[in-house]
C-alpha cells in the first residue's frame, strides 16, 4: 500500500506516520527528516537545503524527488510507503507519478489532515524532541514523566527544531497554502482523497486512519 498523508505544518503527518510504521510495518518516506539528516552531516545537498529551511521556505522540487526516488529504490519492493511531507507542489505530485510507476507501484490513499491553523503554532512551537532516541513531547501536552529525563531512553539531552519558531511556522503555512493546497484538486480527481479531522485526538485520528487503511 501506498498512502500520502498530507496537511500543513504541525497537522500530525509525523505522528500518525510513525503509528503507521509501528502498526503495519510500513515505511515512513519524510522528505523534512531526510533533509534534516542531509543538513547534520553538512552533505551538499544539507548545504544547500539548510538557509532554505530555516526560512521555512520550500526546498527545490529536483532535490527532494531525488531523495524519494532513491529511497524507493533502497526500501524493496513489497514494504508500503507513507510519504509524509511529499509532494507539496504540483511538479512534485507529477514527479511522483513518474516515480512510482518506474518502481512499479500505485497510490491508494491520500489522507488530508484536516485542522484549525491557529491551533497548530502552539502545537509546534511548543514541540521538543529527545536528541536520543527522537521521542516527541511538548511544553504543554507532554512533557516527561521525570522532568528532564527522558521517558523511553533515560536521556537528558532534548533539542528543538530551528525552523520551529512562530516567524518561520507562519512562512511554512503560508507556503502550504499557496503550494501545497493547491495540489489536492489532482488526487480528488482520481477519488483517492480522503479527509480526517486532525484536530481529533492522536488514538482517534489514528483509528479515522485505519478505518480509511481497512477500506481498500
Ligand atoms: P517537514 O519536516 O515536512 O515539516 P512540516 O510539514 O512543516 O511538518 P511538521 O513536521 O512540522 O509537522 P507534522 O504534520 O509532521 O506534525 P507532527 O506530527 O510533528 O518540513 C520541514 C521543512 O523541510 C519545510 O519547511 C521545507 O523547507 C523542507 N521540506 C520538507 N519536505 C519538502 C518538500 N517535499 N519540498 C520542499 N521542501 C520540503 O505534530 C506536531 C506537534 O503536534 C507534535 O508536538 C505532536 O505531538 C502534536 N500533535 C500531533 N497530532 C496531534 C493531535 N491530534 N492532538 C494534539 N497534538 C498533536
């Protein structure tokens, strides 16, 4: 199975993708981890990539086709994809069909995340992570059971995203709403979309999901 999900900034693409991964083995595609991964280890593409994501700008359509091709091409062909922050132009949602029908597969879903904007800067803003192991908390809705320490790997070190300030989400959302919204007519077309209500809890939005998953 392949599956898109897609919502802006903070919808939850990455929480329920994770889920995904745990519940059904599949693959999770994010084109903002591998770019975040590509900027750690000073790559040229992390190089070129970086200043762009700090503005919350979108990075160029070549480069992160690029990166999907190839881990379509690493990842074997029966393990499912989710892709998770990809496409988010329209030369990408044509790219990707150019993809996917080279490694031989077809998309079944595009589950939209729908949500209230205003909700989603304190979503983000008050995001961290364990720089260990990348468990997920936030100031307000999650933070460890022990203060500081980290509740799945014990460690204390916890780091923020740099693009996740309230100047930058605003930029990321503008750029969802001008680029990334706009490619939803193309999958509604082909009667593959469909909506969830992500303001909903994670566990139900997760069941909305799998509801949408059972039905193929
Ligand atoms: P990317 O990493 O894709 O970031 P994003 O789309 O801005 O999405 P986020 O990761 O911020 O949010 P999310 O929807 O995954 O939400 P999450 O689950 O974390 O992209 C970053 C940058 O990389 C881009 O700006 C661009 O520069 C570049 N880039 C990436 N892909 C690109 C592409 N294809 N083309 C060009 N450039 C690209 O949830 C957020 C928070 O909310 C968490 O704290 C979570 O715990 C909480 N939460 C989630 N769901 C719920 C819920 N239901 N209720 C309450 N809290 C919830």
């Amino acid at each position: 199975m392949n599956i898109i999900l897609l919502g802006p900034p903070g919808a939850g693409k990455g929480t329920q993708a994770n889920l995904l991964v745990e519940h059904h083995g599949m693959r999770q595609l994010s084109t903002g981890d591998m770019l975040r991964a590509a900027v750690k280890a000073e790559t040229p593409v992390g190089l070129q990539a970086k200043a762009v994501m700090e503005r919350g700008e979108l990075v160029s359509d070549e480069i992160v086709s690029a990166l999907i091709d190839a881990e379509l091409l690493a990842m074997g062909e029966h393990v499912g994809a989710i892709f998770d922050g990809y496409p988010r132009t329209a030369a990408q949602a044509h790219s990707l069909d150019e993809i996917l029908g080279k490694h031989g597969r077809e998309l079944d879903h595009v589950i939209e995340l729908a949500v209230d904007e205003d909700a989603l800067v304190d979503r983000i803003t008050g995001r961290f992570t364990c720089a260990k192991c990348g468990e997920g908390y936030h100031d307000r809705y999650k933070q460890p059971e022990v203060a500081g320490v980290c509740d799945k790997c014990g460690s204390t070190d916890f780091k923020r995203r740099p693009d996740d300030t309230e100047e930058t989400v605003r930029t990321r959302m503008a750029e969802y709403r001008a680029k990334t919204a706009p490619i939803l007519p193309i999958y509604e077309e082909r009667g593959i979309v469909q909506r969830v209500d992500g303001m909903a809890a994670i566990g139900d939005v997760t069941s909305a999901i799998e509801k949408v998953l059972a039905s193929a």
